[in-house]
C-alpha cells in the first residue's frame, strides 16, 4: 500500500464527542495534516441536495462521492470553487450525511479519496471507521466517547456560536438517532477498534484530551 509507513493516528467516535477539535489540535501540535472524513460525507450530501440527485438511487448519491470537486486549500473547503465550510456543518447536512454514510456504494466511492490523505510526516484521521477500515494499520487508535447530554451541549454550542440556530431538545432527538443509525449499519459501524485505547471527554476538557493523545502517541 503506497505510504503504508507514514505515521497516522485515528481519532473515532460519535457524533460531537469532540473529536474534530482534538484531532485539529493533535495535528497542529505534531505538524501532521488532518482528514476530517465526516465533511467528505457532509460533502457528499450537500452536492447531492444541490444537484437535485434522487437520495434513493444509492448509485447516483455514489457517483456524487466520487467525482466531488473538491479542494483543501489551507483551512478552506472548496466544492467546485466555492467555500462551503460553513454550509457542510449545518444539522440538515449532517443529518443526510449519516443517512447516505450507510449506503455501501457511498462508502466505496470516498475509499481511495481517503487514502489519499496519508502522506509525510504523518496524518490524523478522524471519523466513525478510521481506526477499523480504513487505516486498520494506524499507529496510535483512539476512541473518543462523551455522555449524549455533554454531546449535546456541544453541538449547541457549536452551532451558536456558528450563527446557526438550535433547539437542545431537537439536538438530544437528533443525536441519538445518529448515534442509533451510525452504530447500527451494516457498513463500517461506529465501533472502536479492538487496539484502540478509550477516551471519555464528558467531564475533561479539550486541553487534557489532546495531552493524553500526545502522550498515548509518544509511548509508540
Ligand atoms: O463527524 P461528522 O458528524 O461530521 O460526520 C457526519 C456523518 O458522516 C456522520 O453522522 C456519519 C458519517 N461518517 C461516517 O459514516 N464515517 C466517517 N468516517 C465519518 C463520518
């Protein structure tokens, strides 16, 4: 596998468990690049609504994933030229994004774009199915977990301080239907990695979670 012994380190877990900050600052602090494969699904999604695609054509939503145009430029995340950063994190997209991320063919098509992501000096990956699919050779898996209420707080704040609006009793319904339908597909399930090691951030904050991953990471 080409760039097989470049270092990578998966972050997974649910929905708003914090993950995308921790990796975001693992990254930085080692000076590794960042996937963040959720927004390749927002992505999907989004194009998908946007090209008027039939949800229900798992091969057409497929053909979406492969041919995206997008582009990483530094922190921006442009679909076909346009900077959609801001539009992949609103809940209608997350929550379409959950529900195509089940579709086998969805999945295939983001493989190889995935992949791509490993290269010198190092990458952290973080997701549902890092540690068990697509980086099954990582060398350091984590597996970040938080209370649904201390997610759910998370994810209001978020999207607050985003300019988006929310309602905390919709984001509880919302999130535990994510959690429900990304634990229980038959593709690539929210599940950590037998060798990955555990992390609860319900009462930690994202500094104490970043050290441990810095420190779980130096004694590999
Ligand atoms: O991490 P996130 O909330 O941005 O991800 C959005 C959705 O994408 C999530 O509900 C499930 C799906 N997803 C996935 O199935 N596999 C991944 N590696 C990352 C995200």
């Amino acid at each position: 596998m080409p760039n097989s012994n470049v270092p990578v380190i998966t972050i997974d877990g649910p929905t708003a468990s914090g993950k995308g900050t921790v990796a975001t600052r693992v990254a930085e602090r080692l000076g590794f690049h960042l996937l963040d494969s959720g927004a390749l699904y927002r992505l999907t999604a989004l194009q998908a609504l946007r090209t008027g695609t039939d949800l229900a054509d798992e091969q057409a939503v497929a053909t979406v994933g492969a041919r995206l145009p997008v582009r990483f430029v530094g922190g921006e995340i442009l679909l076909a030229g346009e900077d959609v950063g801001h539009a992949i994190r609103a809940e209608e997209v997350g929550n379409l994004a959950s529900k195509i991320a089940a579709l086998p063919a969805v999945r295939q098509a983001l493989f190889g774009l995935q992949l791509g992501f490993r290269q010198a000096p190092g990458l952290v990956a973080d997701g549902r199915d890092m540690g068990t699919v697509i980086f099954p050779t990582a060398t350091l898996k984590v597996f970040l977990t938080a209370s649904v209420e201390a997610r759910a707080q998370r994810r209001y704040k978020q999207l607050i301080d985003k300019g988006f609006s929310a309602n905390m009793e919709g984001l509880l319904m919302d999130l535990q239907a994510r959690d429900e339908r990304d634990t229980n597909r038959a593709v690539a399930p929210l599940a950590p990695a037998a060798d990955a090691y555990l992390l609860d951030t319900s009462e930690m904050g994202v500094d104490q979670a970043v050290e441990q991953v810095l420190a779980w990471y130096a004694q590999k």
